[in-house]
C-alpha cells in the first residue's frame, strides 16, 4: 500500500510551470490506466530470476503486481522520488530479459532502495 508522507506535496508548478503541464499529462495517463505502475514491494517478493511478463498477462493472471491507477497518481503527486522508471535494451531479439538476471538486479536496487513505492517498466508495461 502506499504509505502517507510526513512532509507537505512539492509545488512542482510554483517553481516550474513547464514541468508540472506535463506532470499533469502523466497524472491523467495514470488515472485512466493508459499507463500502469508496478508495485515495488510485490517485485521484490517474486521469485528470483523469473521470467517478468507483459502488461496485458499481468493485468490478467498477476494483477497484485500493478499498483491501481488511483496508488500511481497519489506516488506522481507526491514529488519525492517514490515512483522509479526502468528501461533498457533488450538481452535478446525473442525477450527483454530471457533469463530473469535483469529482474533479480531490480530486486536487489528495491531491497536498498525502499523509497521506491512504485515502478514503470517499459518492458513489462
């Protein structure tokens, strides 16, 4: 679940106007589901060297792994640093991470990183 801060929301469009447009464009993607967030502590409970799946198999047979729209707007808006993205060239022509190596150095950055609430890979989303 995503956990309430202690300190008050960053007025992004106060110091950045340019920045908080498209913050607001990302929010909408969100809030309607065009764009969805992993989330961070379920990634880091998988099994170890798992092949990840695409969005639609996660939507369909994982949805414990994605984050609600709701949850993913709430991470944008809070401006500290709790939503990471992921994105890389693939490992090979048939599959992003074959192996499952690229997932288990995620999970190792999530364990030292528990800050990270939420998660857009371009692979998996």
């Amino acid at each position: 679940s995503i956990s309430a801060s202690s300190d008050p929301p960053f007025n992004i469009g106060a110091k950045f106007p340019a920045l908080a447009w498209l913050d607001d464009r990302l929010c909408d993607l969100l809030a309607d589901g065009t764009i969805r967030v992993l989330c961070a502590a379920a990634m880091v409970a998988l099994p170890a060297n798992l092949r990840m799946a695409r969005r639609q198999e996660l939507e369909k047979h994982q949805p414990s792994l994605l984050l609600s729209p709701e949850a993913a707007v709430k991470l944008m808006r809070r401006c500290s640093r709790s939503l990471g993205v992921l994105s890389y060239g693939w490992l090979h022509a048939s599959h992003p991470d074959p192996e499952g190596s690229r997932l288990a150095d995620l999970q190792h950055f999530l364990k030292l990183h528990p800050q990270i609430e939420g998660l857009f890979w371009w692979h998996a989303l």
